[in-house]
C-alpha cells in the first residue's frame, strides 16, 4: 500500500460543550482528491484550519508525508508543501493579480528576505506565477488589480495562489461557493486537471461536483465523520441520505 | 515604476527650487520653515511605512526622534562641558544612533509586535512614556529643560549649521528615506509586508511570519526617524524631551493620514499640510487644533486616500 500524503488521526476540538471535531480520522493517498461534505456547521472549516495549523486540536495526529505536524505552525506547514484556498475570498484587492500570485511563488525561490529589487522583476518567481495563472485562465488578467476582479476569476486566481507555493497538498474551502455553473464547469475541469499532480483535500457544497471529482468522499455530521468511501458508496448509504443528500436530492429533483 | 521616477525628478526639481526663492526673497526663515517640514517628513515617511504598509500605528515612533536628537546633544554637552570634542564628529554620532535606534526598536519590537490594534497602540504609548520620562530625569542633561546644542556635528570639520547647509542635507536625506521606502514597498519584503496588513491569516497561510516581516519594518523605520533626529537637533540648536513626547508620535500619524496612508509622496505632503495649517490657523486662533481636528475626520470620511488621493483624483478626472 502506497503511504498516504496525509493522515489524521482521532482528532478532537471542542470549543465548550459543542465537539466540532469529533474523533476524525481519515487518509489521502497521493494524488487524489479527497472531499468532504456535510451540512453547514458540521465542522469542515474547523478541520481545515486545524490541518493548516490555525487552530490546534485538543487531541489527535495530523501527519503529513509521514512526519507528525500537529504542533507546527502553519508557515512551517507551507513550506513543509501544505497550501489552501478560503472560502471568502481574501486577495489583497489593491496587488496586481501577478503581485498576488508572486506573493506565494516567490516563497520557493529565495523568499522574503530581499528588500530593494522589486518582486516582480525576479524573472523565476515571475515565469511560475505566470504559469499557474495560465493554468487557471487569468494569464491575460496578470496586471489587473485584484479587486477589479469578477468573482468567478477571483475564485480561479485563489487556486492560483494555493497552487504557485507548489504544494504537496491542497486543501480546497469551497471554491465554487457563488460561482455560476459555467464558471463552476471551468473550476471542475481546473480541479479535475489536477488530479495526479497535486493531492487535493476539497470541501464543497456542490454535490454534482464533489461527485465528479473525488475519489473518496467522507460525510461530516456534528464534528463526527459519518460515513467515508467511494463516490458510489456513499450514494448508497442511508445515513447519508438522511443526513444530508435527501434535502440535497429533493431540492435537485 | 517609470511614473515614480518622473515623480521623483519632480520632487527634486522642486526641493532645488527653494534655496534660490529664499535667497532672492532673502528670507532665512523661510529656509529654515522648509528644513524643518523636510526633517519632520523623513519622519513621516518612517511613520508611513509601519502605519501606511504595515498597517501598525505606533504612538512611540517619536522615541526615534528623540534617540537621534539625544546623542547629538549628549555629545554636545560633554564637548561644550568637558572639553569632549571628539564626541562632536558627525560620523561617530551617526553609528550611536543607527546602533541605539536599531537596539530600541528590536525591544520595542519584540515586546509590541505580538500584540495588534488597540494592545500595539497602548503598549508603544506606554514604552514611549517611558522614554519621554527617562528624559524628564535626566537631570544632568537639563532635564525637562533640555540641551542646547553648542556643539554641532562635524563632518571633515564642517560643523552641520548654516540654513542652506542644513537645508541641503535635509533635503537629500529626505528624498534618500521616501526613495528607499518606495523601493522597499514594492520589493519581496514589501508585498509580504503589505499583505500582512490587509489579511494576516492569508499571508501566514502563505507560508511567512508576519511578526519577522514587521519587525524589520520597525526597525528600518526606527532607523530612518533616529537620523531626522539627529538633523532636528542640528537644525534646532536644541533637544528636550518634548521631542519624544506621545503628542509628537501622534502629529506624525496625523501628517501621514493627511498626506495618504501607503504612499511614497503622501508623507510629505501631509507634512507640508499639517505645518501650513499650524501656520495658518495659529496665527487666528490659539485653538488652532480644533480646526485640524475637524479637518482631519473630514480626511478621513472623504478621502480616505489624504492630500496624495485628492491629487491623483484629479489627474485622472482630466
């Protein structure tokens, strides 16, 4: 068996009496794209800020590529080859697109420590950038200011920027969240190109998307992971369909 | 970057212009007005880049000021008092104060820089006291009344006085510190910088540590505003703790804010506005705050932007 990119290990956060994480475990092996789904306030953006470092867990494991991360802080797990989107937006609206891509890429080529040559003259951070804003269709956007932005393209140029810090790992917040289902077509074949290159961990609403995509699925209800398999597995499950995808599927129908 | 390079010959076009004005004109004092407001703007150009790119607000910075201006006067006292003359030379009192401003705003630093907002505000204001009174007790520097400088810094034996010597240094230093922001802020070091300011959580999830990144920022600013201490001095004749006193550290955010936060000319244009409407409304109304005050809320419901903003308005409006 191939060792996973990452695994958790009966991981617990409880904030008072509410367990928003409850005794998650869970594995991603390379190159594969791991969603998890359930209702609002299950718990998915709890565990996401936890696997970045944001928030620690009261108890449990997190390891990645086989080292035990639980008490790093998140800049440490970047450069380890973590990155994630958010779910709101959060560029910096006055940075050129291009600025706010190199803000990631040109972790990887020397970092911060540089003081009076401006940042986008350094023609390698600049070239992978370019790269990854190409990757997600915005190459032609690079000088615009970010916040001059259409929400979808600020969607794309977040994946951009979890994507130019060339992460091991990606842990995706909903980046279809208020997107318009050509836009969310164009975010689907993106995620779906990367398969393979870049282990994915997807948090997502969009069921149409979740089940296109991923190669396994678990289903978080009140902190606790209810069910886990493939896409067709969990189609099947009656748990799930009470939890979660029997609204979903009546409000589709 | 073009754009700003033409902005900077203008700038310099400009500051080359006073000294002819102020000779044919001859009026001194005019000369020395516009040497003050160019020191007072280096200042406000260490101030804007914490405040305008970091987004910290600082109610110490003028600690920095009053570094620079002690060691000119310390050195003066002993020279004058004790026969200490070495003490005079310009290069020696330029290493005390890059040395002290950088050890001071490592401390400071270190122990502000973990908090934010209000808890940064009210810990510079504290650590700022702090220094203001250090000075009010130094009994054997004058005190609350101060040193006068007698002994001005040297340089090859050119004692650093004479309205268009001070002038021209002023000047020079000036147009150094916004230009050495300015690179700063765009360069890798100012885009974390920046960005740390409009979302922390992105930036460490990005992989940096906003602490490491604004504490250089404070120590390079705590530099810039130690050396406009040093000039202050000179160009006074005189350092007292009002120097460093939290209202100083307070006039110098209120010049970035009307000048524009974030902007390589909005300090000194905010320093420009701010003495011309001391100028101004002190000689109408002892009071003459109050009418500031107002107009500096106006500034900041209207145009958020300051002095820099209302200009670049225009210009794009034709």
């Amino acid at each position: 068996m191939v060792d996973p990119i990452l695994s958790v290990e009966g991981l617990n956060k409880r904030f008072g009496g509410l367990a928003a994480t409850d005794n998650v475990s869970l594995s991603v092996p390379p190159g594969t794209l791991h969603a998890i789904i359930g209702p609002n306030g299950a718990g998915k953006s709890t565990l996401i800020a936890q696997l970045m470092g944001a928030l620690r867990p009261d108890s449990g494991r997190i390891v990645f590529q086989g080292e035990d991360v639980t008490a790093l802080a998140t800049p440490a797990r970047v450069r380890l080859g973590i990155a994630r989107s958010y779910q709101v937006t959060s560029l910096c609206p006055d940075f050129s697109v291009l600025e706010n891509v190199l803000l990631a890429s040109q972790l990887r080529d020397g970092g911060w420590l540089s003081f009076w040559r401006p940042a986008i003259t350094y023609p390698r951070s600049r070239s992978r950038a370019m790269e990854e804003l190409s990757k997600v269709g915005l190459a032609d956007r690079s000088d615009r200011l970010a916040g001059e932005l259409s929400h979808g393209e600020q969607r794309q140029l977040e994946v951009a920027m979890a994507l130019a810090s060339d992460p091991v790992l990606m842990l995706l917040d909903e980046p279809l969240a208020g997107l318009g289902r050509d836009e969310a077509d164009g975010m689907v074949s993106l995620l779906h190109s990367l398969k393979g290159h870049v282990t994915m961990l997807l948090i997502e609403h969009d069921m149409e998307a979740v089940f296109a995509l991923a190669d396994c699925v678990s289903v978080l209800s009140f902190g606790r992971i209810i069910a886990s398999g493939t896409v067709n597995d969990i189609r099947k499950d009656p748990n799930v369909r009470d939890a979660y995808l029997g609204t979903e599927g009546d409000a589709h129908a | 970057m073009r754009k700003q390079l033409v902005s900077f010959a203008i700038l310099i076009g400009l500051l080359c212009a006073v000294p002819p004005i102020a000779y044919w004109l001859d009026d001194p004092f005019l000369l020395s007005l516009a040497s003050r407001c160019l020191i007072l703007a280096s200042a406000a150009v260490a101030t804007n880049l914490i405040m305008g790119y970091g987004g910290l607000i600082s109610l110490g910075h003028a600690v920095f000021i009053g570094i620079g201006g002690y060691v000119v006067g310390i050195a003066s006292h002993h020279a004058f008092n004790d026969g200490m003359t070495w003490l005079s030379n310009g290069l020696l009192q330029l290493v005390a104060v890059l040395l002290l401003s950088v050890l001071v705003a490592l401390f400071v630093g270190l122990v502000s820089l973990r908090t934010k907002g209000i808890y940064f505000l009210m810990i510079t204001l504290a650590i700022g006291q702090m220094f203001y009174l250090a000075a009010v007790g130094a009994y054997d520097y004058g005190g609350d009344d101060g040193i006068t400088v007698f002994a001005k810094s040297r340089f090859l034996g050119q004692a650093l006085s004479g309205h268009y010597l001070i002038y021209w240094v002023s000047a020079a230093y000036l147009t150094a510190s916004m230009f050495l922001v300015a690179r700063l802020s765009s360069s890798r070091f100012g885009l974390v910088l920046r960005s740390a300011k409009v979302n922390e959580a992105r930036t460490r999830a990005m992989g940096y540590e906003p602490f490491r990144v604004r504490l250089v920022a404070f120590t390079v600013a705590g530099v810039i505003a130690g050396g406009a201490g040093f000039l202050m001095a000179n160009h006074a004749g005189f350092v007292s703790p009002a120097m460093l006193h939290w209202t100083r550290s307070g006039d110098l955010i209120v010049m970035v804010v009307l000048g524009g936060l974030g902007s390589v000319f909005g300090p000194l244009a905010g320093t420009v506005a701010f003495l011309a409407l001391e100028e101004v409304l002190s000689g109408i109304t002892e009071y003459w705050a109050i009418p500031v005050g107002a107009i500096l809320i106006a500034v900041a419901l209207y145009t958020p932007q300051g002095v820099m903003g209302l200009l670049s308005r225009r210009r794009n409006h034709g």
